[in-house]
C-alpha cells in the first residue's frame, strides 16, 4: 500500500501528466509558425510548373480549410483534437490529404523502429564493454588507442561520417546498394531474400549509427568508470587481492551501468522520431522524413500523430526504468 | 585458409545479389529515370484527379495518362494527344466541342470514348475533394456526348480559353476511366489501385516505402496517342527512382544505374568528369537546357513603401550588374531575361525579337528633364568575354551569343539608379550608405529557398552582392516557409515563393496565363492570403488587356499584340525584375539508351518530369550494352 501511494501513484500521475501537456504543446507550437498548411499545398502543386489560376486558388482555399478541419476556433479544434485522439486517431494528413496519419506512420514505423532500435542496442551495449574497459585499465596501450579513436569519431559531424561511408562502400569499393530499403521488386515477406535485401540495405545505415553511437557511449562510460575507480569500494577490492577482471566487471561496469541504463532508455524512447540524416543520406525509409517533410508543410495533423508516439513512448520508457530500477540498484530497494 | 575463402566466398555471393533491379527485369531494356518531386508519402493511391498532392510525377502524368492536349515549349507546339484536333468554341465562347481521337483504349481493352470526359468533369462538378471542382461549377452549365467521339460543354459565362484546363502543362483535367471511377464509393478516398493506363505504360510494381515505381510498355502501345503519333516506346520497363541526394544521383549516373536525372550544376559537373558516356542537353558549356518555360528573378512587395514606387524598383534594377549577378549565381550558365517572359527559343522568336527595337528605344525619366535608355543589347557579349577568361569555350559570333545568352538586359548604371532615388528624397550617409526620405538607413530582407542548387538561393544572394555595393544594407533571409511568408505580403524583395511572372504555356504565344494573375481583383491587402501575383501589383492596363484576351480566341494573331502592349507596361512599371532563364539541368547517360532531345535535336522537352516524356520514348536508341 506503501509502495503503491508513494511510489507508483505519483509518478503514474506525472507520466499522464507529461503527455497531455506535450500534447497540448504539440498543438498550440506548430499553429505558431508563419507555415500557413493551405498555402503549403498550392505552392507544392505550383511550383513544380503546374498551374491554378487565381480564381482556381481563392476558392481551394476555402475547400482545403473545409478538409483540413481548420475551419472553427482553436478551441473547437482542440476538443476535437483530443475526441479523435482517445479513438486512436489523428486524422488525415493535410499533405497527403485524404491518407490517414496512422497509415503514414505504420508504413515508415517498422523500418524506423527497426534500424534504430537495433542500433541503439548495439551502440550502447559495445560503447559500455569498450567504454568499461577502457575506462578501467586506462593505463594500458592498447586502451589509449581505443580512446584516441573515439575521440577522432566523436567530432565527425555525422552527415560527413555517413555520406564517406556510401562514398568508400558504394562508389569507390562498390559493396553496397546506394540507397533504400529493400531491393527494387522485393516486397515485404518472411523469407531469407528480403530480409537479405533489408540487410544489405540497412548495412550501410546502420554502421554509421553504430560507429558514432559506439563512441559517445565509450567516452561516457570510461569517465564514469574512471570516476567510480576513486570509490572506496573499488579500492577495498584492489586491496583484498580480487580479480581485476572481477573488479572490472562486476564491480566497475556495474556501477557504471546504472546511469547509462536512464540514458538507454531515453535514447530508445527517442527512436520514434526517427534519424532524418540517415534517412535522406542513405534514402532510407523512416519516421524521419515524415516528419521533416510534416514540419515544412505544416501538416499539423502528421506532426501531432509522430510526436504523440514519440511522447508516449519517452514518458514510458521514463515510467517503466523509474519501476524497474530498483532491480537494477538494491540500495533504492531499501530506502 | 579454408576460414578465408569461405569470408572471400560469402563476400561474393553478397556482392552479386547486388543488381539494382529485379532477375527478370534486363537493364538493357530498362530505362531509369529520377523522381523530382521527392520520396512518395502515398505510394499506393494513384487517384491524381484529388486535391491533395500525389506525386503526379512518379510516372503517372509522363507515361501512365493521357491528356486531351499537351503543350511542348522546345517545338512550341501544342499536340492533340486523347482530343483529334484543338476544340471548337462558338462565337461569344459558351460553348465548347472536343472531338476525340478514335481508336484509343485503356489498358483493360476498354475504349476511350467522350464518356470517361463527361463523367470526368460530371465527377469533379459533384466532388469537392476533387481538382478542379470550383472551376468548374463555376463555369459548366451543361456536359454532354452527342455521339461517341464528341463532347459539349456548355458554358455559364463566356471563357475562350475553357480548354486550357485540359491542356497538359505539369498537370490538367486529364480523362478518367468512367468504367472503374463510377463504382467507387468515395472519389476523394478511392485510391484507383491498381490502376489502370490511357498511355503506352502500365504499372508492374511499386516500392511500399515510396522510393521507386516500376513501368512496362503495354502490349497494345499502338491504341494510346504516344503510339499512334509517335511510334513504339522504345524501353519495355521505365523506373522512377528517387534519391534523396544529389550524392546519390551522381553515384547511381556514374554506376549506370540511372539513365535521366534532374540534377545540380554540380553534380553534372562531377557526372561529366567521372562518365565518359555522360552528356548534358547542350554538350559543352552552358550546358543547360536552354527552353524551361519559367523566368526567375526577383518580386517587390509593391504594396509596400518604398517598393511600391516605380523609380525605386527602376533604381534597383539599375544597381545590378548583370554580368557580375549571373557570373556569381550561375557561372553565366543561363540566358538573360530582360522582359516578364523566358527567353526560350520560341519566346524569342514571337516576342524578344520584335521588341527588341522597341527595348532598345525604351527611356526612362529620370529627373530635371533628363531621359536615360536602359537597354543594353551588349550584355550578351560582356558576358561571353567574362566566361572566356573563366576558360570556357564560348562562340565569338554576336548571333551565337545572343543564342546562347539572350538578346539583351538593362544596364548597370548606378549613376542613373542615384538619380532615380534623390529624386524621390533618399539621400545616402556620409558612409555611403543609402537611407530612406525619412532619415532612417534602408535595409532590405530578401526571403529566399534554402536549397543552395535553386535559382531562389542563387538570385538572392547574387542579388545581395549587387544591392550591398550600391550602397544598401541588405540580408537574406532562408526559410522553408518562404511561400506563406510571401504570400501573406510580410516581406520586402523575395525571391522565393512566385516567381517574377507566372509561367507562360510555353508551347504557344498566348500569355494570358502570366497576366491575369496581375488583375487587380486578385490583390489582396497584406496580412491575407493573396490569389493573385505575390508582388500584388496591378495596374488597371493589364486589367484591360486580360479582359480583352478573354473576349478572343487564343489562336487570335491579336493575341501577340495584346502580349507585347502588356510586356511593354510591364518593363516601364518593373513591377518585378526578371533577371534569367530557368537553368535545367539534366545529366543523361547514353551508356544503354541514345536518341534523348538535346540542343543539336530538339524535338521534345527534355525533363523526365515532364508529361511529355513519353513522347520521347519512342525516339530513344538502345546501345546493345547488357
């Protein structure tokens, strides 16, 4: 009962907290902008040479205003907003006028999810490892090297990074697909050559994700590990004759552990809004995109869809570490 | 060892599944050409008659519909592709018959006949969420087919140029198939997939995330207008690809993984170098395809002060050197633009050439009983020279010149442009600086693209050069909302959002299109959204002029007179300075396919893009390369 009223109840009350206030600033900030989403659409249509006379213009406005729903006060729009939202559903896209949002999303989700998803993982998974032992035997050449690299990697805006990987790996050494998803003609199927073709193409993009990703989380791990080295605890085990593989592992990197798994799982939660370098480098499919592309066409409707996930998913990624994090660290367990 | 050769034997057995394109797809028999438009959001709805954007561009407006006209800006021709001849209006224009080509069948086998038209246009009269819906409640009265190959539109008011809609320029009313439209519940929502073809393609596969579209000739290409009045299409498969960036499209030209792209002078630049079967529509410099219908330059928010004076904007046009503002933009690759028209081959030969006289006797007033002639037919020339010593082989002969770089653009005279200004009280400080009849220094914000490759990135900040050693404080402004921005009137010089003057046809001498934008009855006050032209200029001539074309067929001889009095008001009230021709660039590779439209054969445009390009596919060679 303890735990439930001091525990789970307040921060359940945050987590919903959290995302109706991002919601309702994911409504109000976009209708901020000087991007007018009517306007938009004409201008998409116009400027690629096609033509709407100004008679044809004045009244698609009205009717696009009519479609979009952007007819009405902003209040009005705002309880329509949320009626549709407790349906699971985010309307049409202005855009993409009349494709639902949550199509949009299912289409670019999986490939989002699945890139980065697999990428945040092993980044942080070889940054910790690399990072924790790096961090402890800091001394070491072989440690030095490893440290010096990431901190060459590090800097590399990660545009440049990318596009010198397609560069070496699809022009000069010729390895790799320039860009996409899939093979041309490989639809989605459970069988080895798509998921072969999704390899191929997905490689490219997600080495550059993992070397960068490698090397943030190296960097970070080692200082903290170099600053848990200075603990009692680590000395008192040095002085006891332990192992230093021992004291590395389940002594350092354990420790070390704990505020990189916050960071994971913000990172993960931040996966929903998608990779937009990546994506317009390699031409990967992805969230990324949809929602740059959103941004710029004030698709008010589509931004709203991806930010609502992207919300949702960080406040609970934060919801689910603050309840399992005293499995992880046994002191909080005992406060 | 054994470890190795199995690393070596999986590594090539990776590589090999490498083919951009499907086992049963031959390259050879492939042509791959480059989405412009962008990644596809909505890959599976084909319905373009909606009103929401479809990526017309992905093949659907080049090689799966047909148009009842097209119009081509390099022939400057308008075809007759679904319709048999041009139509047929009565003598106070309120009536309008098409006669359709007979023997045109979708690619169902299903014939193409007047009722998919009236049932087209009966669909968008009753559809509010389809294109075209307004214009044509507006104007249709009556639709109907007398008999199988005829149409009647009876008109509520009077419009010669009803048919303009159904012209293909970049997009039209284009025929639906009755026959598959009229069981859908909802036209707004019916996706038409899959759909079927009134052009020589139909579709083969599509790409789920939107990257790319697979097209096969058809079976029966004789039964569509690209057959019967061009021939075959030469390539069996077409695949629209897009990529993200010009990176990619460089890599992918130079791989021969992409026949046409629309790229960056750049990117050419580099395909050229890296491509020995590379070429671009004129093969040597400039390059550039030399009959884009589109002129840019720079918009004045004439509905502000000072733009709003026309010895101002006359000043500002003086204080640009042109040689030195395309040297910086373009590297001189481009034509000048001196009137509210580009300078394509065709314009030239129905407009800049019998005006030019007409230029070069212009005078402006400018103070004290002082007239200055502003034309200067030697730019062209100063141009040349300047390119010459950049290392280009450029033309001597003055006629070649002007072929390559226009006949002519205003002078830069900033002395004149001084004059212009004092007289209407600016004054400049003791830096030098120009401030405004009230004391206070002027600053100008030119609102311009973000994309460095376009000609509203380049104008803007040639243009800054220009204005800031005349004296001006000027900046620029990039922002992707730069469309709203103009639109609502909240600037003071853009280059982005319209351009100078609306584009003309292109392929026909007509220019209501490009004026009536600038009826006054359009004009909205800033802070509104504006249908008219952004530089919310009028000037109740022009509205004469237009109203004057409307009453005429647009076929009529007066209907040039009645463009050149309007070009003429136009370079006397510089409501806008157009400055140069679009710039295309198309790099095309002629590894697997020859035959393109180049500047040495100009028979159709060029751009992939284009609803034209399946005009083109018949006249394209394979190589015999596998």
């Amino acid at each position: 009962m303890n735990f439930l009223k001091r525990y789970l109840l307040p921060r359940l009350l945050v987590y919903f907290l959290v995302i109706f206030l991002g919601i309702t600033l994911i409504f109000i900030i976009p209708r901020l902008m000087p991007t007018d989403p009517v306007q938009e659409m004409i201008n998409t249509i116009t400027s690629q040479g096609a033509y709407l006379d100004p008679e044809a213009i004045k009244k698609l406005e009205d009717t696009l205003r009519e479609l979009y729903g952007l007819k009405g006060s902003l209040w009005e729009q705002y309880i329509n907003l949320w009626k549709r939202l407790f349906k699971g559903d985010f309307g049409p896209s202005f855009f993409q006028f009349p494709t639902p949002v949550i199509d949009l999303i299912k289409q670019s989700l999986p490939w989002t999810l699945g890139l980065l998803t697999i990428t945040t993982i092993t980044s942080w998974v070889l940054g910790l490892i690399l990072g924790g032992f790096v961090g402890y035997f800091y001394k070491k050449k072989w440690a030095k090297l490893i440290d010096g690299i990431a901190m060459v990697i590090r800097p590399i805006p990660y545009y440049i990074l990318a596009l010198t990987l397609l560069i070496l790996f699809a022009y000069i050494f010729p390895i790799f697909p320039i860009g996409g998803g899939a093979s041309i003609g490989r639809t989605f199927q459970f069988n080895w050559c798509f998921i072969w073709s999704v390899i191929k193409h997905g490689f490219l993009p997600a080495m550059s994700l993992i070397i960068i990703g490698t090397a943030v989380w190296l960097q970070t791990t080692r200082l903290i590990v170099q600053n848990i080295l200075a603990e009692d605890f680590v000395i008192y085990a040095k002085s006891a004759g332990l192992r230093e593989r021992k004291i590395a592992l389940r002594y350092t990197i354990r420790n070390a552990m704990l505020p990189q798994i916050t960071g994971l799982t913000l990172s993960l939660g931040q996966i929903f809004s998608g990779a937009l370098i990546t994506e317009v480098v390699y031409s990967y499919p992805g969230l990324g995109t949809l929602a740059y592309n959103a941004i710029n066409s004030g698709d008010y409707n589509l931004l709203m869809g991806i930010t609502t996930i992207s919300i949702i998913a960080i406040a609970t990624g934060m919801l689910v570490i603050d309840l399992i994090y005293p499995f992880f660290d046994p002191r909080i367990r005992y406060r | 060892m054994r470890k190795f050769l199995i690393v070596l034997l999986t590594f090539v057995l990776f590589t090999l599944t490498l083919s951009q394109l499907p086992p049963n797809i031959p390259r050879e028999e492939t042509l791959i050409v480059d989405i412009l438009s962008g990644r596809i959001a909505t890959p599976h709805n084909f319905n373009i008659w909606t009103v929401a954007w479809k990526w017309w561009d992905r093949g659907i407006q080049q090689l799966m519909l047909e148009p009842l006209w097209i119009v081509d800006p390099v022939t400057g021709k308008v075809i007759c592709a679904l319709a048999e001849e041009m139509p047929i209006y009565n003598n106070n224009f309120t009536k309008m018959t098409i006669k359709m080509r007979k023997g045109m069948y979708w690619s169902d086998g299903t014939e193409i006949t007047s009722d998919d038209v009236v049932f087209t246009i009966e669909a968008v009269m009753k559809n509010p969420t389809l294109n075209y819906h307004d214009i044509m409640l507006d104007y249709v009265k009556k639709v109907y087919a007398p008999d199988k190959y005829t149409i009647v539109v009876e008109l509520k008011k009077p419009n010669s140029r009803f048919h303009s809609y159904f012209i293909d320029r970049w997009g039209a009313l284009r025929p639906m198939p009755k026959h598959i439209f009229e069981r859908a519940e909802d036209l707004g929502t019916f996706e038409f997939n899959p759909p079927i073809s009134s052009g020589p393609y139909v579709l083969e596969d599509y790409d789920p995330n939107g990257y790319w579209v697979l097209w096969k000739r058809r079976t029966d290409w004789e039964r569509t207008p690209t057959g019967k009045l061009f021939g075959m299409p030469k390539p069996k498969y077409v695949l629209y690809i897009f990529y993200s960036t010009t990176e990619q499209e460089v890599m992918a030209q130079v791989r021969h993984e992409m026949d046409v792209c629309d790229t960056t002078m750049e990117g050419l630049r580099i395909i050229l170098s890296k491509n020995k079967y590379a070429r671009a529509y004129i093969k040597n410099y400039p390059y550039i395809f030399n009959a884009d219908p589109c002129v840019t330059g720079v918009t004045f928010n004439d509905a502000k002060f000072p733009y709003n004076i026309r010895d101002v904007r006359w000043a500002l046009t003086l204080a640009i050197d042109i040689v030195d503002f395309l040297k910086i933009g373009y590297d001189g690759a481009t034509v000048m633009a001196a009137l509210h028209i580009p300078p394509t081959p065709a314009y030239t030969k129905w407009y800049y050439k019998p005006l030019e006289e007409w230029l070069k006797n212009f005078e402006l007033d400018i103070g004290n009983g002082e007239k200055f002639k502003p034309f200067d037919p030697n730019a062209p020339i100063r141009l040349a020279e300047e390119m010459r010593k950049r290392g280009y082989a450029v033309p001597e002969d003055p006629e070649k010149i002007k072929e390559i770089f226009g006949i002519g653009w205003w002078k830069y005279a900033p002395d004149v442009a001084e004059k212009l200004l004092i007289k209407h009280g600016f004054k400049r400080d003791k830096n030098g600086k120009w401030l405004l009849p009230d004391g206070k220094p002027w600053k100008i914000t030119i609102i311009a693209h973000t994309n460095p490759a376009h000609p509203m990135y380049k104008n803007a900040f040639a243009l800054a050069q220009q204005w800031k050693r005349f004296g001006i404080d000027v900046t620029v402004l990039t922002t992707e909302q730069a469309a709203t921005i103009v639109d609502h009137g909240d600037y003071d010089v853009a280059t982005a959002g319209m351009w100078p003057a609306t584009e003309p046809w292109g392929g026909h001498p007509d220019l209501y299109r490009t004026f009536y934008p600038w009826k006054s009855e359009y004009m909205a006050p800033i802070g509104e959204t504006n249908p008219g032209h952004d530089s919310r200029w009028s000037d109740p001539r022009i509205d004469k002029i237009v109203e004057e074309m409307e009453k005429i067929d647009w076929n009529d001889p007066k209907v040039i007179d009645l463009g050149k009095e309007a070009l003429e008001i136009l370079v006397e009230e510089m409501p806008t300075i157009p400055t140069n021709l679009y710039p295309g660039i198309i790099a095309l590779d002629e590894y697997y396919w020859t035959g393109y439209p180049t500047f040495e054969n100009p028979y159709m445009i060029p751009y992939s893009h284009w609803p034209n390009f399946k005009y083109v596919l018949p006249s394209l060679k394979s190589t015999g390369r596998k």
